[in-house]
C-alpha cells in the first residue's frame, strides 16, 4: 500500500523486536454508549408528548486501530397529539485520544439492516512496523443521503451531531432512525500517543427550542382555464389547498387544518424546509365538501332522458340552483361511501350549503344489492285523499302538515334508537323536498288539482315522465321538511331524517319506466322515495314514486305496497373526514363512530 495510508507507526531499534511486538500495545480503548434500552422526555413545554429515544450505541471493540468503522443506529419516536417536538441529536463524553474521531450520520423513515466488516493489517517498512484496519460497510447505500458529518475532538466534549431536527407527534408514534458511522480516522503521522488512552461517552436526543423556519419559495392559484399563477401572498379566502400539488422538501408534505383555516406541515424535520403551495379555486363550503371534491373531475348531465350506467368514479356531476352550486354522484361511482354512526351510507350530493345528502346503504357491511333498508311496509295506509301523499298530511289541505305519514313514524323510531346521539354532526336546515306541486294535466305543471279525489299528476311525475327534466328545487317552502327552528322549510320534523327525491333519483342515472342495474342507487328491491306521483279520482287511491326493482322510476300506491324505507340525512358542512370514499375504506365521520351503551330497566 501507499505510505499515505499507513498511519500508526511504531519506530523500534530492530527489526527483531518489531516483530515481536503485541497488539495489546496498540490497543485503543473505546465505549460508545446510549442511554440504555428506552429514554422518556416528558416535560411540560411537549404539552403532554413522549419522545422515546431507543438504540444500541455501543462501541465496545476492543485492539481498534486507525482506520476502525462501526455503525449503530438509534430511534427516535414521539407519541402525542400532532405537536411538533424540536431535538438535537448529540453525542456526550470524553475524549482522551489526540485523534478527533471522525463522524457520519444518516437519517431514514424505516429501520435499515446496515454492518460494517474490518480486517486488521500490518506492515513492515523502514524498520517500522504500521498497524491499520481496511474496512467496508455494507447496504451504506440504502442509507440515502448524508445529513451530518464532522469530527469529536479532545477533551470532555458535548458535540451536537444532527441540530434542529423536528418530528411531529402522533397518536400512533411516529418514527425516525439515525445511523451514525464513527471512524478512528488513519492519518498521515504518527499516532503513537493514542496507545493506552480511551474514547467512551453516549449518544442520544436533546430537546431544543427551535422554532421550525419554513420557507414558501412561491405560491400559485388555480385561473379559469385550469392554469396557475405565481402571486406574492397566499389567499386568505376563496382557495383551497391543492395537496397533491403542493410539495416540500427534506421529506415534508402539506396539509390543510380545516378547523382553523390553515396549512399544516407534517413530517416536518428540518429547519429552513422550503414548500411550493398550490391553490385552486373553492368549490363549496365547508371542509367536508371541499375533501370529497377534492381532485375529483367536475361534470355537468343534460340528457336525462337515458339511463346512465358508466363506472363515474373521480367525477361529480354539477348544478346550479337558486340557492346555489349542488354537486352530485351520478352513474356507477365507487367512491361515495361514508361511515357514520356505525352504519354506511352513499353520497347523494353535496348540498348548496356545504352539507352532505347521505342515503342508508347497510349496517354491518357496505350493501350494494338485497334488502338495503331499516324496515318497510306502506307509504301511509291511507286510501281516497290526494293528502296521503304527504310524508306530513292534512286531509282537506294541498300542504297540510297536522299529520305523520307511517313512514315518517317509521323513521323518527329508527333516528331515536340509532342516530340521537349523534345529532350535533346532522344538519336540521337542508331539508328534504316532497314537492306537492299538482297538476290536472299530465303535459305540463297547471298548479290546478291536488285536494279530495280529484285526478291529479304532481309535479315530479310531469318532470320525469313527461319532460325528462329533473330539479333540485323545491318551489314551495311547506314542502321543503327541515326540523322546528329551522332558517328555512316548514319546520315541522321533530328529526332531521327523510328519504330521497324522485328528482334526485333521475339525477343519479334513473328513468321512469327503463332498468337501470348499474347506476348506485339500484339494490334488486323496491324502495320509497319521498316525492308525490299521482292521484285518480275513481276512489282517490294515491301514488307516491318508488324506485322499482329493476331500477327504474314509477309509481307505488301508498296503501298495500309493502316497500323498503331507506332513510336520508345531512350530514353537517364541518364533518372532519378521513378516508377515500371507496367501500373499504370510506369516508369515516370523525368523532361519529358506533357508540355502545346500556339502557336499565325495572323489574
């Protein structure tokens, strides 16, 4: 080898006596150790978080030359509620060696199976005999990028290996390994005065109170034609995050806190971590919405007059109302899923105020096809009135509201034994619409009829037999249920539960009169809808229109007509969500899982 690499010489009068040398005379004595097996921090200025630092940081070589490795690695893992922990990575001892030992540190997100194999040498040369290690790390590669390096110098030391590092807290323990590489380095001189010293002291986390430094390199908001534009400050309002285009470096990802309106920065590391934000332009209210709306492909159907059967997942469907932008799900999706209060639901739309529409798609599994409902059996019983097509009725009365239908009785039960306890996530103002608008002719909407028995054609019958053209608008106010103190509606539900409309049933891809088995709201069985059909005048028997069992839109009597009661609610506009909206892993309520109790009785 070359004479630069040969460092630890000893100078000796023969060349008898250098080789009778022992390695004991070389030896340099080194510990390296952690702080044991486990170390808790926690202390007040954490708010409540645990950092846990674990590793085996023991140098425990013994006859180490010049040119010694070894690697170890230590894990950092912090446990608490989201909080951003602030360390240092140090090393603290003493070094009594003249060499600075020299030091590599890298960090990953998974632990690593990293070793390092050194084979000790010698060499004669010049009457001297040259005491060295080659050594080689294996799987270093892995290892990625470097992200501290330096030397320990003499002396009581406390060297600060890695500064400013950060690690967010979580609830499940989030975790960070460091791997540190120290070297006995080889030098060009003599290192004689290394024999009989020692190098021992430990490695582990030190809490700082840095303050994490982000950097916004640039900021961009979404235009009309889908372009961005550069702009000097990020929108206070009108925006949203874009996360899946938005990026950080140093291993950082963005968010958005819907709870208080801003940017989250997670797996934050390092300081000076710089971040490229994207902003597209707001869709609705409420960050519920703005999470399901997020990334989909925004659509807009004019013909209704066909069904729609297409796989329509990662696209919403617009339309513009009086009230506003409602967004819905048409056709086949797999991603309208939502779990609350222990049941599934599917997405209907999202309302013009941000809320959710949700309709019941199955209690202890995600249902697609069978006896998805919470009960059945007729509409309201009742026979020779055009009134018993009111989920809330007064004979005599076109909007009567005196009383319950049995189908609405049916489901406040079912909202009092399953939802109650959940009722500060349901919304009591969006309503459900049974438009009692009548007609006497079937062509057209002529305000005329709708009272006795006289043959009347309600409203949604004209649009979805006749014209083809469904609404969300509910055009009478009486018609519109919400819950008492409601802003909007009649006022009269004592529970914000209902059923879907027949319009919102054409608008998700049924047709009057043609099957439709691919669209998602079809389930094999007939069903309810909440919107009046029809009236004849022979006996006054009434209609209100079902979804039938092939799919299709018509018409059921209310009496005798044993049919499926699938319950609907809204879900409030400031639901946080997790999930992605597909059967197995839907959209959960936060804070509105399946609670458990007890009911005591007597006796």
């Amino acid at each position: 080898m070359k004479d630069k690499n040969k460092k630890l010489m000893i100078v000796v009068a023969s060349l008898l006596l250098v080789i009778g040398v022992s390695f004991a005379y070389f030896t340099v004595s080194i510990i390296l150790k952690g702080e044991g097996s486990k170390v808790d921090f926690t202390t007040a200025t954490l708010k409540g978080s645990k950092l846990v630092v674990e590793g085996n940081l023991v140098f425990d070589d013994i006859d180490m030359y010049p040119g010694h490795q070894n690697v170890s690695s230590i894990k950092v893992t912090a446990t608490g509620d989201n909080e951003l922990i602030p360390y240092h990575v140090i090393w603290e001892g003493e070094n009594g060696l003249n060499t600075p030992l020299n030091y590599v540190v890298y960090k990953t997100s998974s632990k690593v199976d990293v070793s390092v194999q050194c084979e000790k040498e010698q060499e004669v040369m010049n009457g001297a005999k040259m005491y060295y290690e080659e050594c080689s790390i294996q799987n270093v590669e892995s290892l990625g990028s470097v992200v501290a390096e330096g030397t320990i110098g003499e002396g009581k030391v406390k060297e600060i290996l890695v500064k400013d590092e950060f690690i967010t807290a979580s609830p499940t323990g989030e975790e960070v390994y460091y791997y540190v590489i120290l070297e006995y380095p080889n030098l060009e001189e003599s290192q004689n005065g290394d024999i009989g010293n020692s190098f021992k002291g430990e490695v582990t986390v030190s809490l700082s109170e840095t303050e994490p430094d982000i950097n916004i390199i640039a900021a961009y908001i979404e235009q009309e034609d889908g372009t961005y534009k550069e702009v000097s400050e990020i929108p206070q309002s009108g925006y949203t995050l874009n996360i899946e285009k938005s990026v950080c470096n140093n291993g950082a990802t963005v968010g958005w806190d819907y709870d208080d309106d801003s940017i989250k920065v997670k797996s934050l590391t390092k300081s000076g971590t710089s971040c490229y934000l994207y902003f597209d332009e707001q869709l609705c209210t409420g960050r519920a919405c703005n999470i399901i709306l997020s990334n989909k492909n925004i659509a807009v159907r004019t013909d209704f007059s066909t069904v729609l059967t297409e796989d329509t997942t990662g696209t919403v469907y617009l339309a513009n109302t009086s009230k506003g932008t409602t967004y819905y799900f048409a056709g086949n999706p797999t991603d309208n899923w939502v779990k609350f209060a222990g049941f599934y639901w599917r997405i209907i739309r999202i309302n013009e105020d941000g809320t959710l529409r949700l309709i019941y798609s199955g209690k202890d599994k995600p249902e697609i096809t069978g006896t998805i409902a919470v009960g059945g059996g007729d509409f309201s019983g009742r026979i020779g009135d055009n009134a018993y097509v009111g989920y809330m009725y007064s004979v005599g009365s076109l909007r009567g509201l005196g009383t319950s239908s049995m189908i609405k009785d049916s489901l406040d039960s079912w909202y009092q034994n399953n939802l109650l306890n959940y009722k500060s996530k349901i919304d009591g103002n969006a309503g459900f619409c049974g438009d009692r608008t009548p007609s006497t002719s079937s062509d057209s909407i002529n305000n005329s009829g709708g009272t006795g028995k006289i043959t009347t054609y309600y409203a949604a019958y004209v649009r979805l037999w006749t014209d083809k053209l469904p609404t969300f608008e509910c055009s009478d106010s009486s018609d519109l249920y919400t819950t008492s103190g409601s802003n909007a509606g009649n006022g009269a539900l004592t529970y914000p539960i209902g059923l879907i409309s027949a319009d919102e049933v054409a608008f998700a891809g049924g047709v009057r009169g043609l099957s439709n088995t691919n669209y998602y709201l079809y389930t094999g069985q007939y069903y309810w809808t909440m919107s009046p059909w029809f009236c004849r005048s022979e006996d006054g028997r009434a209609m209100v229109a079902r979804i039938n069992d092939d799919g299709s839109i018509d018409g059921g009597w209310v009496e005798n007509m044993s049919h499926g009661y699938r319950p609907v609610i809204n879900v409030k506009s400031d639901v946080q969500l997790v999930g992605t909206g597909t059967s197995s892993d839907p959209y959960v309520v936060v804070g509105a899982r399946s609670i458990l109790f007890c009911r005591s009785t007597n006796g």
